[in-house]
C-alpha cells in the first residue's frame, strides 16, 4: 500500500509477515535530478515484491535514487544491497557501521546471554531464529557514513540528521525543520513501544534512550512519521508515554527481584509481557530472546541509578536489590 504524506513524499507500507511490528514504513521522495529512499524491509521475497511494486507505482529510476537507513537493524537495512545500483549513495550510520563491522558481534551477545542465565542448549536455535540474523543482506554495500547535524538535501526537504541511540547505538532520527516533520525510524513509535535491549555491559541502552528521548522533546513538530505503523502529531505527549512505561518497567524489575538474588533470564520470565502465553516456559525462543535482552537493558539502567547490585562470578551474572 502506497500513500502520499506530503508533496513528492511517499510511504510505501512493507508487511512484516510473523513479526508484531507487522509493517515497516518506507519513505520514498521524489526529486527532479535524485530520488530518496529511506529504510527498506526485510531481505525477504515478500519485502522485495512489495518494494518493488511500490518503486513501480511512484516511477522510482533506481539508478536515480539514493537510500538511507535509520539503523542497522533487518526490518529497516535487509533489502538495501538489493535495491541500491551502482549509482545510489547509501547513507548509513557512522556509529552504526563501527558496530556492524565490529569483531563478532553474534558471539559476543551469545556469550553475554549465556552469562545472564540464557539456557545454553536454547541459544543457538534462539539465534537462528532471531530475523535480525535471518533477514539481514548478504553483504553490505558500500556505505556513506553520516552522523549528528549532517543534513541530506532532496527536493524541497533538507533533513538533519539526529544521532539518537537507544533502540540502537547508532540509531538517526531525520528532522525537516521547515515543515515541521519528524522522521522517528524506530526511536519513537506510536502503535506499539520500541524494544530496548542490551547485550553488553558497556552499553546502558535505557539511559541512553532516556537521554536520546529528551533530545527530540522540544522539536517544533506538526507530524512524526515513524518506522512503522502509524503517523502522529503529538511528539510530546508520546514521548511522556513512553519514559513512563519505562519507569514503571523498572520498578516492576525491581519487584520481581524482591529479596532475592536472580539472573536476568530469571527476571525477564518474572515480568509481563504483551504476550499471548500462559508462562515463561511456553514463551517462543525468540521472544523469549527479546525479552531477557530488555530486562538487561533494565538492569543495567537501574544498576547505574544505584537501585539493583550486580553480583559477578567467572560465569554468572545476578543481580539483587
Ligand atoms: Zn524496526
């Protein structure tokens, strides 16, 4: 599904088949001499056939086109190498690309998950499950770095980047000042709320999404156009919403550690989820995988703000109040 937002500047609706997300918004502008495409769906032939029908409803030359990607993740970078020809530019993340290119970023999280309590016979089938590393491109293209305040003229719009890490650590917001128009890729969703996790002990991923929330909070804005799902006009009252669940989200951690000492496997099967099972165990790997990575992102958060210690052996990390 195809719709108009403003002038020139399109929203092509991708389905996410078995993901809650269930549809990625990719934004397309058209222009005289170059054409933007901004984040592209999952390496997946149900992705690209919707892409591709899109690029030939709007007339979209390919090689007169250039993408950018709000973040490494697969829903947002999968069909990137796919599209983009030898002529497109690929605006890419600088701090996002460090991360991708970084040594073994599989078996660091594998690693990291064992030691928080992940059931090592489930990490693997979690991993093989995880869309993330199933729909991600086969290779990466040649990318043009970008970071905060750079700004990408195309048409009409001229949109500055905002380095807004968080959901990732590289993550960029797109803001068009003069027609008051935020595009949020996954920093702030209307529909549903954006997965903070972490798997690693250097990166305190909710604090940094607090900080990156309160960076956009006084943006003149008319319209937030986000990764997926639905517009909305009400960055504020949104953004509110959001560090409000993730207070309420920390103190629930904190109850579910109680008087004990629990790993974050332990902690994450003790919170609830927005989940259609009836226990932790009946939980399918993946989300099962999602979810100890943001009660981590918790822990690590609330262990910054003094409120939960973390106890460490060679092997084991748990955590007590
Ligand atoms: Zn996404």
């Amino acid at each position: 599904m195809i719709d108009e937002v403003m002038d020139r500047f399109y929203r092509i609706e991708v389905p996410l088949p078995d993901s809650t997300l269930k549809t990625l918004n990719s934004y397309v502008i058209k222009a005289d001499d170059r054409n933007l495409i901004i984040d592209t769906g999952f390496n997946r032939p149900v992705c690209f056939e919707a892409m591709q029908e899109g690029i030939r409803t709007l007339d979209i030359d390919l090689a007169a086109t250039d993408f950018l990607i709000t973040h490494m993740h697969a829903d947002h970078a999968g069909l990137v190498t796919r599209l983009a020809t030898e002529t497109s530019t690929v605006y890419f993340s600088r701090v996002e690309a460090q991360v991708y290119h970084g040594a073994s970023i599989r078996q660091s999280m594998f690693d990291y998950a064992g030691i928080n309590g992940f059931p090592g016979d489930e990490l693997l089938k979690a991993l093989n499950n995880h869309p993330g590393f199933k729909y991600s491109p086969e290779t990466v293209p040649e990318l043009t770095l970008i970071g905060d305040n750079d700004v990408i003229e195309i048409g009409d719009y001229g949109f500055r980047c905002l380095s807004t890490p968080g959901h990732t650590q590289g993550h960029i917001c797109l803001y068009e000042a003069d027609k008051k128009v935020l595009l949020s890729g996954d920093h702030i969703l209307f529909d549903i709320t954006p997965h903070i996790e972490s798997w690693s002990y250097q990166v305190n991923a909710l604090k940094d999404y607090m900080d990156s929330l309160d960076k956009v909070y006084d943006l003149p804005v008319n319209i937030v156009l986000p990764g997926h799902r639905s517009f909305f006009p009400d960055l504020k009252g949104r953004i509110d919403e959001l560090k409000k669940h993730h207070k309420d989200r920390a103190n629930e951690v904190i109850d579910v550690i109680g008087k004990e000492t629990k790993n974050a496997y332990e902690i994450a099967g003790g919170m609830t989820w927005d989940i259609d099972c009836e226990t932790w165990d009946l939980f399918p790997i993946v989300q099962k995988w999602f979810a100890t990575g943001e009660a981590i992102a918790h822990l690590r958060f609330l262990e910054s703000e003094g409120r939960v210690h973390r106890n460490t052996d060679e092997e084991n990390i748990t955590f007590s109040t």
